[in-house]
C-alpha cells in the first residue's frame, strides 16, 4: 500500500529541490504539492492546494487524505512569528490525519538542544512540539537539521557581493576556530526525498535513525570562516581579508542595516530596529565560535550514495 506524501510549501529552494527529488521516487498521484502559488510548483501532474503559513484559514483541511508531511520551515527570525506559523500547520496536519512529519530544521546545536544563535530559537522550540506530540502519540515525527547552505555563505561573510568585492569585510568573529560544515540545498533536497523513499520502502536502517529523532545532514568537512572567505577570494579573484570587529561596530554597516529592515519595517523606528535585528543575527557568530555549525556528519553522503558537493565545488565549479 503506498503512502501519500504532502510538502508544504513545495517551492522556495529548498522546498523546490525535495519536491523535484521526491517526483523522481514516488508516483505522482501520491504527491500533495501545497503553496502559497500552486503554479509555481515544479510537479504540475501532482495534486496542487494552495496554502499560506499565514493565512489559518488556508491550512483548513490542505493536508486531507495525507499520511506523511514534509513542513518545509518558515523563513524568519521572529521566532515566535515563526514558531506559531509552524504550530498552525503541524496542528492542521494533525487533525487531518497525518501519520508521521519531517520538520526541515536547521544545523545550528549540532546534535544537541541548545543553541545562542537567534535563527534557531523557533527551530527548536518546533522540535520540541513535536517531540512533545509524539510522546503523547499524536504524530511520529522527524526533524532534520539541513546543514548550512553552501550557497548561504554570504550571509555569514557580512553579506558579501562576490561580483563586487571589498578588500575586507568586517565580522564580529576572527575566522579561525570552528567552522561550518556546509551542505548544498540540492544535496539536502535529494537526500531529505531519498530519506523519506527509504522509510516508506520500511528499510529498516533508516526507519530506526528516522523515527522521533533529530537527524543532523551537515556536510563531512568544517571549513572555518577564514578558509571560506580563501575559496570566495578565488572566485572573487581578490584577497579579501577579515576584519575582527566589535558586534556594535559590525551592526552598524549601511549595508547590514539595509537588509535588516525588512524586519524593522512596520516599527516605529525602522532605523534602529534594524540595528536591533542586526545584533540579533549577530549571535550567529558566537554560535560559530562554540563550535554549533561545526558538527559533521556521514549521513548525508550515505543518503547520496556519493560525496556531498563541496564549497569548493558551489563557488568556483566543478574539479575546481
């Protein structure tokens, strides 16, 4: 008896890469494809619903006729916004039916429960929920920490323009120390799909490593911030350098603020909130330094079958 996978939402990259994977393991007619824009949804022979994280009444009943859900996570670092978007769609799933959840978190913590980055606050308090449900056997669950994105680095090298380089970027963090151990979105995208084929196929194996766990997919090798500044100075064909700055002073950069705006947007002082999230994101840096990011990991190459891609690989190419 086959089973009927959903994903929400099925777009994004993440979300897209699962989505196109997954079309390549299980017939069509047992995927659900939910998204704010169905037609944006790479599998347009799937059945397409239309659903919104913020929108409650949208999430009424998307995910009917569902066994597995794969919730791909809301892109904030509100945290509680955030967690209360993945609350409605987890409690949604819940009373439609659904079995058994796979929770697209993040490799910040490790292997562990505890983090002092912002960006993970919401991720763990979701694993905690599901935790929480599974033990009163409301739903099995899965969450994955999806390793931090190859394709990411710039937001952790202050937000660096590889098409326009500065001869130094300024960090609250030396560069040295611990590092990351990077993942492609792709890589995380077919190894979440394959993960989820394998448990349906009941291999034994990945059922066990799978059911109510945290499994961590980070890459095999932790690059320091330094050594992946040295591969983006390739590309860039410059030496770019790290300037080691106060988070004040690393807070304070046009540029950063610029970004950090959208989250500043609605508040009375667009201007100083930004700097507020600004430092906020900053914990970023020392979550690097206690060595969180660091934590590698033979599952995702035993998912691929093969060698994850490298940094190396992401930013200057093939055999590079």
């Amino acid at each position: 008896m086959s089973s009927r996978v959903a994903v929400f939402p099925a777009v994004g990259q993440l979300g897209s890469s699962i989505t196109s994977h997954l079309g390549n393991l299980i017939d069509h007619s047992d995927l659900i494809l939910a998204s704010r824009t169905p037609s944006k949804i790479s599998i347009q022979d799937a059945t397409l619903r239309s659903a919104d994280y913020d929108n409650s009444e949208s999430l009424v009943g998307v995910f009917e006729g569902v066994d597995i859900l794969i919730l791909i996570s809301y892109p904030s670092l509100h945290d509680d916004h955030r967690f209360q978007a993945h609350k409605r769609a987890i409690d949604s799933a819940i009373d439609s039916g659904i079995k058994h959840i796979y929770y697209s978190s993040l490799a910040f913590a490790g292997e562990g429960s505890e983090s002092v980055s912002q960006v993970m606050q919401a991720h763990l308090m979701t694993e905690a929920y599901l935790a929480n449900l599974a033990k009163n056997g409301k739903v099995s669950y899965t969450a994955i920490r999806e390793g931090l994105y190859n394709e990411s680095y710039p937001l952790y090298l202050s937000d660096l323009d590889v098409n326009s380089p500065p001869d130094e970027i300024k960090l609250p963090h030396d560069g040295l120390g611990e590092g990351v151990a990077w993942a492609s979105i792709d890589n995380l995208g077919e190894a979440t799909a394959k993960l989820v084929s394998k448990v349906i196929n009941g291999e034994k194996k990945w059922v066990e490593k799978a059911m109510n766990k945290v499994l961590l997919l980070s890459g095999p090798k932790a690059y320091t911030l330094s050594e992946t500044l040295s591969i983006v100075s390739k590309k860039a064909k410059k030496d770019i350098k790290i300037k080691n700055v106060s988070i004040e002073e690393y807070s304070s950069q046009p540029h950063l603020l610029k970004n950090f705006e959208f989250y500043s947007r609605l508040e009375d002082d667009p201007a100083a909130g930004a700097k507020k999230w600004a430092q906020l994101w900053a914990k970023t840096f020392e979550a690097i330094r206690r060595g969180e990011t660091a934590v590698t990991s033979t599952t995702l190459q035993e998912l691929l079958g093969r060698k994850p891609t490298s940094m190396e690989e992401t930013i200057l190419g093939k055999g590079k």
